[in-house]
C-alpha cells in the first residue's frame, strides 16, 4: 500500500500551505491556547470563505464536497504550522453533522453555512453537575408547552459557552419514560432571555468552558432534533462525530508537538540515553496512531459515518499526549519553571502539560472509551 499524497493530493496540500503563508496572522502562531483573540475570529473566517471549513460538508450546505483525505491533510498542515483551529469547533465537528442528520431543510438552511464563516459560534450542553458520562441521567427539564419549549436546569463544563450563540442542548423530555427514551434534543439560543453563562477557569488559567444556567427559557418548537423522546439517537449521532472526526486533528496535533519535542532535545543538546529512548517512543507511538487513523479514514470514506475505532484514536492520543508534554518538561529541565520569559521560558510546554490533564476527561473519559472499544470494538461482553 502506498501512503504517500497522490498527485491531487500533493496540489491540495501545496495549496493549503500557501493559503497559511499568506492569511495566518502571526500574532497566532505558536499561542497553543485557546484564548479566542479577535483575530481567531477573523482566522475562521477566512478558512470558511476559502472553503477548508466543513471541507467534506456537502456543496449544499456550504461545504466544498471534498473527500476525506483532504481533511486530513488540511489538519495535518494547520497542526505543522501552529495555527490555531477554526472557531467554530462544535459547530463544523458536532452540531453541523447532527443538523445534517436529523434537521429540517429549513434548520440546514437556517444554521449550516453561518457554522462555517463563524459567523456563528455553537456549544455543546451535555454535561451536568451529575450527569456526565452518563449522559442518560440528565436531569435539565425541556417541557412541551404547546406552542414552545420550557427550558430549565444547569449545564456545566461548556466549551465555548461564554462566545456561543447557540446550543446543542439534551435534557429530560418525558421524564416519565424509561432511560435512553426520555430524552429531548432541542437547539437553544443562547442569547435568550434566562440564558446565563459563568465561566469556569481551568489549571491552565484560561477560562474555556463555562456553567450554563437556564431559567423558564422559551425554545421554539421549530428547534427540536429528533422526536421529543428521541434525543439519545440524536445525541449518539453527536457523539460519533466528536470522536470521529477529532481523530485526524488529534494525531496531526501530536505529530507536531513531538516534531517540537525532538528540535527542543536537539537545541538543548540532550545526550542522556533515557530522555533519548523516551522520546523515540513518542515518534513511534504517533506512528502508530497516524496509521490507525488512516484505517478509520478509510471506512470512513466507504460509509461517511465514523465508526467506533475513533474512540481508540482519543484515547491512545489523550494518554500520549499526557506523557509526552510531561517528557518535555523533563527535557526542559530547569528551565521549566519559567514561565513568562522568552526562548525556552515562555510557558509554552508548561501550559500543554496543564491542558493535557483535560484530554482524558473531555469528550469520554479514558474508563469510557475503553469500555466503548472492548464491547462495541472488539465485542467483549457488556460491562453492565
Ligand atoms: C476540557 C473539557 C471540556 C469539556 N467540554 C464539554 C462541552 O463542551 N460540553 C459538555 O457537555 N461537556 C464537556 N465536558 C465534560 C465532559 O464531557 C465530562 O467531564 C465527561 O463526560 C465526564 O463526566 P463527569 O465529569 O461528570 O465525570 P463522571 O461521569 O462522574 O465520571 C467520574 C469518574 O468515573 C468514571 N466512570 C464513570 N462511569 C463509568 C463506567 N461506566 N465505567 C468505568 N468508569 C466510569 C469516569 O471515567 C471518571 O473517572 C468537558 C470536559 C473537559 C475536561
């Protein structure tokens, strides 16, 4: 099998790093964080009219009905040259394929295209103080009164939330219905009256994901996904995506912070034969990622739909990812503990370390998807 671009391929990808030449601005390079300056914005969309988001969106929805591959290389580069992702996250990952899926021809008229300019940003309203893995739990209420819906509840852990103009929110429809059939999946305007957002901020000390509190807030009835009741097969099409289609992004992402690994090693002379042995691992290992990623690609040329092995891709990225932003510190030494100085001393490492400790609790947690992987991968019996 030959891995390498194909001659489209190769042109696609030229392209893309002529278009980060030229339109990435410079003050956005090599952040790593996600701050949401005024020229993220500005970034996304651009990326948006240029056509690289929601590469392989549909034509009709404003996508340019490009094939998966050039997803890939597209976040292969952005990875290679630091830049930040577009904005809209959840939007082109999750809330736009779930549109697509489950949505009215007037909700993918009305939303779709604005996921790609950034024009609009969305958030994911899962999470809740006891309802996280289990997302079946919820307890947030989305009641039918008639000619609307009557939101109340919390959610928490909102990535985006504080820049968001809508939600994708699932919450208790028919409470009176067993599990996994009491849900309903509406999209919430979070600029509605009883929206409230407080952001929470994390280790790293950037506040990126926020509590969300809903009081007597009115949905319109146009805005549900699914049937009421039927938000858990919505949720799970939500679901696939965020692991999916994160997979490509992840192992370009960890691709590049080891290529950073190894020119820090380089530029600090290190000789010590464990450091050098523990960093190869790290080259080794996202190999092995990369080409399991490529067998996910592959399916999912064949099916359009992600399967289950992107669970292992998120999982093995989180846990590397860990290990390896904690090996750069080793390799830092004691230049680790600075932080605001310049050259080896400006935070960059400390702030991946601390955002690392994130990756194997958002989107599954780690028990989550190895549970996912041994029953629905490789059919163990259920675990419950
Ligand atoms: C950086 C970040 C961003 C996030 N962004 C969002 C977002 O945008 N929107 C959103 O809705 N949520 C978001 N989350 C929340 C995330 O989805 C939840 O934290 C996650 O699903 C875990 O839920 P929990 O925190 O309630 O932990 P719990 O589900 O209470 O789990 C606690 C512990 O028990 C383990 N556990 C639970 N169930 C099982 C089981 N069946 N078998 C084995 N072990 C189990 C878990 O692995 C974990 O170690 C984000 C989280 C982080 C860290």
């Amino acid at each position: 099998m030959d891995l390498r671009d194909t001659p489209d391929e190769a042109s696609f990808r030229q392209e893309i790093r002529d278009f980060i030449a030229e339109n990435l601005p410079d003050a956005s390079r090599r952040r790593g964080a996600r701050r949401f300056e005024d020229d993220d914005r500005e970034w996304s969309r651009s990326l948006g009219e240029a056509g690289y988001a929601g590469l392989t969106w549909p034509k009709e929805y404003g996508g340019s009905g490009a094939p998966y591959s050039h997803q890939g290389i597209f976040l292969e580069e952005l990875a290679r040259a630091d830049a930040p992702s577009h904005l809209g996250v959840i939007g082109i990952g999750m809330a736009g394929p779930t549109i697509m899926a489950w949505g009215s021809d007037e909700q993918k008229e009305r939303y779709l295209s604005k996921i790609l300019t950034a024009d609009e940003i969305w958030c994911q309203g899962f999470s809740e103080p006891d309802a996280g893995s289990d997302l079946a739990a919820a307890r947030t209420r989305i009641e039918d009164e008639g000619d609307h819906f009557l939101v109340n509840g919390q959610k928490v852990w909102s990535s985006f939330a504080h820049i968001a103009d809508f939600c994708i929110l699932v919450g208790q429809g028919v409470p009176d219905q067993p599990r996994y059939k009491n849900l309903t999946y509406v999209i919430a305007d979070m600029h509605a009256p009883g929206v409230e957002v407080r952001p929470l901020v994390q280790i790293t000390g950037h506040p990126e994901f926020n509590e969300i509190f809903f009081s007597d807030v009115q949905v319109p009835k146009e805005n549900l996904l699914g049937e009421i009741g039927g938000g858990w097969q919505v949720a799970m099409t939500t679901l696939l995506h965020e692991r999916g289609t994160l997979g490509f992004a992840l192992a370009a992402t960890l691709d590049g912070a080891v290529r950073k690994l190894i020119a820090l090693a380089k530029d600090l002379e290190v000789d010590d034969p464990i450091l050098l042995d523990r960093i190869a691992r790290e080259w080794i290992e996202v190999q092995a990622l990369r080409y399991t990623n490529y067998r996910a690609l592959t399916t999912l040329q064949k099916t359009g739909i992600p399967g289950p092995e992107g669970s292992a891709s998120k999982l093995v990225w989180s846990e590397n990812n860990q290990r390896l932003t904690k090996l750069a510190l080793e390799v830092l030494g004691s230049h680790a503990q600075l932080t605001d100085g310049g050259g080896y001393a400006d935070g960059y490492w400390q702030y991946q370390q601390l955002r690392s400790r994130g990756n194997t609790i958002e989107a599954g947690t780690s028990e989550i998807l190895r549970n996912i992987i041994a029953e629905r991968v490789l059919g163990l019996p259920r675990s419950r």
